[in-house]
C-alpha cells in the first residue's frame, strides 16, 4: 500500500491506474494464500484509487505453470482471484492480461512465443499483447 501512495497517489495528473498485482504473492505463499485475502487487498487499492478520483484497471493475473514457485494450490488460487477480476464489477475496466499471453492448449502457462525462458515473465511480444489488451478509449472514459 505504501509503493500505491507512492508510485500512484502521490503522483500528479494520474488519473487512471492499470492494477496487475498478486502473482508474487500467490507463488511466494506456495498456496498459502487464500483468494479472498487478495480480493480483500484489491478492494483497499480500488479505494483508495477512488478516493483520489483515479479509475482502476483490474488486470488479469498472467500463467505461471512452469515458474520457480508454481504450486496447483496457488493456480487454483490465481483462477479464483482471475475469476472475481472479471466478474466482480468492482474495477472500472478490466485488461485480461491472462487471456493475452497464455497458451490455449495449456491455460495455467505462457504461450511459448511469449515466454522467455522463466515461465513467469512475458517477453518484449507478450506485454506487446498485454499492451494490446488495453482500450485506451474505455480507460481513459471519464
């Protein structure tokens, strides 16, 4: 929260924020995360965003199958956190960051043109395809 103040809040003229947090969380927990805690600190983002007159972006959380810290637990974990970001109605606009980069044949893991070598990162070509995720018209809506 305190990087958010910072990086966000803190900084003149914003007045959209595009919200990709919790993949770290997930993977460093080894599923000991439990969704909900996740949803409780994004709901404290949206908020605080809010409060200071900036729209959120929900963003998707990306595949990581393959990743150092991947567990089933936490994939269970980040599909449940991925299914309140897209249906919960809470952000103001939603970038399916997932639905970008991963493979089709294997949802929980990068598409293999997007992945780098550390199945976690997307390469220069995927966060082009993140990119590509974002409607600028719909964020930027007043």
């Amino acid at each position: 929260m305190a990087r958010f103040e910072n990086d966000v809040l803190d900084q003149p003229g914003v007045h959209t924020v595009v919200l990709l947090e919790g993949i770290n969380d997930i993977g460093n927990s080894e599923g000991a995360v439990e969704p909900e805690q996740l949803i409780n600190v994004y709901r404290q983002f949206i908020e605080r965003a809010h409060d200071h007159d900036i729209r959120v972006v929900g963003a998707t959380i990306t595949p990581y199958e393959g990743a150092d810290y991947y567990t089933e637990a936490g994939e269970e974990d980040r599909q449940a956190v991925n299914e309140w970001i897209r249906n919960s109605g809470e952000f103001d606009a939603l970038a399916d960051y997932e639905a970008a980069v991963r493979d089709p044949d294997n949802p929980s893991r990068l598409l293999p043109a997007f992945n780098p070598g550390d199945n976690l990162h997307p390469n220069d070509e995927g966060y082009a395809a993140m990119a590509d995720e974002l409607d600028l018209e719909e964020i930027c809506a007043s």
